[in-house]
C-alpha cells in the first residue's frame, strides 16, 4: 500500500473497544488496542510528507452472534440485540465503501458513548446500569 499510495485498512474493534466492561476484560483490552492502533496508524500516514491515500476505517459493532458470547446480556434486545455476522458485514463493508472513519454497529453508539463521557462519572454509570448490555460472569 506504502509503495502504490492507495489503499484502505479496515480495523474491527467493539463496543467492548469503547466501554470497559466487567467480565472482558482481557477481550476490552484487545478492542482498545485495535482502536489504539487505528487512531495512530492514520495520524502516522497524516504526517507522511507523501500525502498518503491510505483510508482507515475502524468498525466498533455491539455484539455479533458468532458464539464468542456464551452468556449475552441485553436489556432492550429491539434497542441494542445481537447483530448476525451478514448484518454486521454488510455495515462492515458499507462503511469501508463509503470511507467513514469511525463506524459503530448499530449507527448511534459512538454519540451515546461521547454524550456520556461529558457527563459526570455518576450520571455516566446510573445509564450504563440502566441500559445493563454485557455478558454474565461463567464464574457465579
């Protein structure tokens, strides 16, 4: 991609990437990593004297029925259910076609997160607790 100047990389991170969550942790640690390295990749290719034409793309879905999630946890499944790996592709795909940076599935979710980070922590967790999306412990 370096030597053509063209092309586009597409990261999957999660929700998981976005929000800590109790029960994932080592699974939050590795979506954060992935949007870490999204976030520095394309800063890195900004300040290419080359003027890179190398899009990013980070994709941040909720859940997807893959089987990962033994014990899915989800308040309001109309609200935030479990995506179908076709659904989750197709946005994938949609979002790289179109050449949006950050991309949460379903669409929203990253405005939900950035609204409650202004909020204070105590506001911020009383919602987190009412919306209660995750998975239950293998261990109780």
């Amino acid at each position: 991609m370096m030597e053509k100047n063209r092309g586009h990389i597409v990261g999957i991170s999660s929700m998981a990437g976005i929000v800590g969550l109790p029960n994932l942790v080592p699974y939050c640690a590795s979506k954060f990593a992935v949007r870490g390295l999204m976030e520095a990749l394309a800063e890195e290719l900004r300040e290419d004297a080359r003027n890179s034409k190398i899009k990013f793309t980070s994709i941040f879905p909720f859940m997807v029925d893959t089987g990962l999630c033994k014990n899915p946890k989800i308040k309001f499944p109309s609200l935030l259910g479990l995506l179908s790996p076709k659904d989750a592709a197709s946005h994938i795909i949609r979002a790289q076609r179109r050449g949006e940076s950050q991309v949460a599935v379903p669409n929203g979710l990253l405005h939900v997160n950035n609204f409650c980070r202004l909020m204070p922590l105590k506001v911020a967790r009383i919602l987190k607790d009412f919306l209660d999306s995750g998975v239950d412990s293998d261990l109780l």
